[in-house]
C-alpha cells in the first residue's frame, strides 16, 4: 500500500478521524505516580496550502503520530530556531 493510499484511506473517515475520544483507557495506578502539568490547549483556526497539509499528513502518517502533534512540534522546532 502506498503513501497515496494510506492517506486516502486516513481521509475517508471525514472528520470522524481527525478526532479522538476524550475518555481516558484504564491504567494501572502506580504507588506513586509523578505529576506532570499538562499545558493547557487552545483551539486555532488557520489556512495552510493544500501541498503543505497534504505532506504534513503524509508525515504523520509515517510517524505515526497525530497531525496536531506535528504541527506543535514544528511550531517548537521554529520558536527555538528564532530565539522565542
């Protein structure tokens, strides 16, 4: 199967499979767990072009990884580079 048809069956869902279930899976509680401040997140509506979303997802797809995380992490990897 190749990128074009992983990222075709990826979009078949709609908008279905870009989101995900907010209930959290069942974990094993750890005697004592560490805590870790999780960052809040704020909803951001922005046009990119079609060439770039198109690759950006392909990347996710190979990673493995959700195309939100990819967009924070190159979001970083900017703020870094600049001096923000």
């Amino acid at each position: 199967m190749g990128k074009s048809d992983l990222l075709k069956d990826s979009m078949k869902s709609g908008l279905d499979g870009l989101l995900s279930s907010t209930k959290k899976s069942p974990q094993k509680k750890e005697a004592t767990p560490l805590k870790t401040e999780k960052e809040p997140a704020v909803h951001c509506n922005f046009v990119i072009d079609k060439s770039v979303h198109t690759r950006m997802k392909f990347l996710a797809i190979e990673k493995n990884m959700s195309l939100r995380d990819i967009v924070n992490e190159a979001m970083k990897e900017y703020l870094e580079k600049n001096g923000k």
